[in-house]
C-alpha cells in the first residue's frame, strides 16, 4: 500500500473529431421573427378566422420542419458520443466501480466486527450494572443505546448509567407509593412510572365505586325486607284481633336479623328506626 500511487494521464481522452454543422439560426431567427409578429399582429374575426387558422397551420407546420431538423443534427452529435461511452464504460468506470465495491466490502466487514464487540462490551457493562443494583426485569434493548463506530466506549457507558439510574429513581417512588406492589407489575410493562402510578390509582377508584355502589344496593334490600317483615306481622296481628282490641292494646313482636354495611349507612338505618318508632337493642 506505502508504493501505491494513482496515475492519471489528463491527456488519455482526446477528441479526434466532431460533426461539423452549419448552421444559419440567427439569419432564420431573423425570418421567423418577422413571420411571428405579423401573425401575433393580425386581428382575428367572423369573416377572416379561416385565414388566420391556415396562418397558424402554416407556423406550426415551419415549426415541426425545424424541429424535426433539431433532432436529427442530435442523434449526429449523440451517436458518437453513445459508442464512447460504452467503450469508457468497459474499459475505464466498469474497472474502478468493481475495486470500489470490493474495498467497500471489506471495509464493511471490518467494520461491523468492530461494531459488534463494541456492543458486546456494551451489553456486558449493562448486565453487570443491572446485577449489581438488583434489576431483574429490564433487559438491553429496551436501554435503545445507539452503538455506532464514532461513539466513544465512555459515551456509551454513561448512556447505560443514565438508563438504569432512571429506573432505581423510577423505583424509589414506587416504593413511597400506595399499592406499590400493582404499580410495580403495571411499571415492568413499559418502564413508564406515571402511567403505571396513573393506571393503578384509576382503577382503585373504580373498585371503590363499584364495591360502594353494591353496599349501597345491599342496604336498600336490607331496609325493604325489614319493612316488608313489619308489614307482614303488623298484618296478621290486625287479622287476630278485633278492631277494639287493635286500639286497646297492641301484641308486640320480636325478630332478630343481621345488618352489614358501612357505619355510615348503619347510623342511616338506625335513625329510621327511631322516626318511625321500632325499639331495637
């Protein structure tokens, strides 16, 4: 490599012959121009649209001539040109672009064996952290450490410390947190503490909802049973006995039963009882 030197001889290409053309545009440049204006000039009505129709017929057809002269002095000056260039191709760019493609291999493929014990060494630094401070559940990719050939071994290591320091950070609020056991399952699913605090703070709300609204339902079936039992021995104690009996004295009865709720709900029941003079112990 140290006795390699690149020869370029800038007199290796050399044109031995162009077409020769003759051309006369600015004398029929002139001509046209003249035609143009005088039909640009020419006022276009009922009587004269006819004429003017065979001025622009006769234009274009002038035109499509030179045209079709342009085109053929291109092909002239391109044929040559197109049987250079295959040559160049062959002999010159076909050579330089397979040695390019090969080096670039190579290249390549060093590069990415260098790039992989980068990562591996990476990869080794973040296990070792992730044993030493007791994280079990986070794995390397999820850290996204971007591993390039220009990125320092320190640069990327630091982006290791960053990631799991966030997540002992992440873990140390979890820790102050209520229910911190769901907050954390719900944490291991993304890494993200808001949304897993967020997510398990709604859903106790919603549980208490739900557990207040079926102590609610039990109370009132609670409270409808005791009347309908009332009613039910006020009704056959009516039936017993004769309407003077009724208003001289009353048979009292007794029942036992169970209440369950909360001591809200228990002090609302108990107040009903008083109002509407049940004697209970």
């Amino acid at each position: 490599m140290g006795g390699y030197r690149l020869m370029v001889n800038q007199e290796l290409i050399v044109i031995k012959q162009l077409p020769v053309i003759e051309e006369k545009l600015k004398q029929l440049s002139e001509d046209i121009s003249e035609k143009v204006e005088s039909a640009k000039a020419l006022v276009c009505t009922e009587e004269n649209v006819k004429t003017i129709k065979q001025v622009r017929a006769n234009l274009n057809k002038e035109f499509i001539q030179v045209e079709n002269q342009r085109k053929a002095v291109k092909e002239q000056i391109l044929e040559p040109y197109m049987k250079f260039e295959k040559i160049y191709k062959e002999y010159i760019s076909d050579k330089y672009k397979s040695a390019d493609e090969d080096l670039k291999t190579k290249i390549n493929t060093v590069e990415n064996e260098l790039k992989v014990q980068k990562e591996q060494e990476i990869k080794n630094y973040f296990e070792e952290l992730k044993t030493a401070n007791n994280i079990d559940f986070v794995t390397y990719e999820q850290a996204k450490i971007n591993v390039t050939l220009t990125a320092s071994k320190k640069s990327l290591k630091e982006q290791v410390d960053s990631f799991i320091n966030k997540i002992l950070d992440d873990l140390k609020l979890i820790e102050t947190q209520d229910n911190k056991a769901e907050i954390l399952v719900e944490y291991k699913k993304d890494l993200n503490v808001s949304r897993a605090i967020t997510e398990v703070v709604n859903r106790k709300e919603e549980l208490l909802k739900i557990q207040q609204q079926q102590i609610d339902r039990n109370l009132q079936e609670e409270k409808n049973r005791i009347q309908e039992n009332l009613h039910n021995l006020a009704s056959a104690n009516t039936g017993n006995q004769t309407q003077q009996e009724v208003q001289t004295q009353e048979k009292i009865y007794k029942i036992t039963f169970t209440v369950t709720g909360t001591a809200v709900r228990l002090k609302q029941l108990k107040d009903y009882m008083l109002r509407e003079g049940y004697q209970y112990e």
